[in-house]
C-alpha cells in the first residue's frame, strides 16, 4: 500500500486539489447568492477562500512528485 502511495503520490495530491478547488467554487457561489440576498456572507466567503487557495496549492505542489 505505502509503495503504491509514494509511486502516485502526485495523482492523489491532483485529485484532492480538484476537489477542493471545486468545493471553494461551490461555497464561493453561495456566498454570493447571499450576499445578494442581503444575509450574513462573509464566513461563506472565507471558507470558500480557503478551499480555492488549498486547492490550487496543492495541485501545483503535486508537480514536485510527478517526476
């Protein structure tokens, strides 16, 4: 198992950033939706900041393992 994970290390690491990009990108729709709405938004919007961030660096650490 362990020598599976290091062989595709940089496959899982794409695959949970895509994850994690998509699910920012899905809190940060709701954050807009209610903001437009005139309710309480910013907790919506910084957790969908921290997802998009997450996601994006770990689909660009995953290159340091595609080698």
């Amino acid at each position: 198992m362990l020598k599976f994970y290091n062989k595709n290390r940089w496959l899982i690491l794409s695959f949970v950033g895509i994850l994690t990009l998509s699910s920012g990108l899905c809190f940060f729709g709701e954050a807009l939706t209610l903001k437009n709405n005139g309710k309480a938004w910013f907790l919506f919007g910084t957790i969908s900041l921290i997802l998009i961030n997450a996601g994006v660096s770990l689909m660009i650490g995953a290159n340091i393992y595609n080698k």
